[in-house]
C-alpha cells in the first residue's frame, strides 16, 4: 500500500470515528433521552436510600421521611388556621 493510499485510509477512518463520535453526542444532547436519563437516575438515587445493599426496606430511612412530610402537613394546616 503506498503512503497516499494509506493516508487516505486513515483519514477515512478518522471520518468514520468521528461520525460516530457527532451521532452519539447528538443522541445524548436529545431533551427526551436527557430526561430519561435524569428519570434512571432519580429512581436509581431513590432505589438506593429506602433499600439496602440486599433489597430489603430501610424502614427508619422511610419512617423518618413520612413523619417529616406529616410534620410539614401539619405546620401548614396551624399556620393556615391562624390567619
């Protein structure tokens, strides 16, 4: 192969990976597939708190976020009532 063929190769190549490189970023950059990757990760994230390492329900984790969200109910409803 001569030095022109192969560099006309290898520049091929290059336009091939950067082609690749172009469709995968546009891709990524999609608003839907953005929000269904920030969706994966809020359930992964939430998944990850309220269960353990084998699966089961960290039960004080999701005790304690009940009891804050009736707290903050509650405050509510007494600062309604008073005005």
């Amino acid at each position: 192969m001569s030095d022109t063929a192969r560099i006309e190769a290898d520049i091929e190549a290059a336009r091939k990976r950067l082609e690749v490189t172009v469709n995968e970023l546009a891709y990524r950059a999609q608003p839907k597939v953005i929000v269904q990757r920030q969706v994966r990760s809020l359930k992964l994230r939430f998944d990850e708190a309220t269960h353990t390492p084998d699966g089961e329900l960290r039960v004080e984790r999701v005790g304690a976020v009940v009891a804050a969200a009736v707290a903050a109910i509650v405050l509510i409803a007494v600062v309604r009532r008073r005005r």
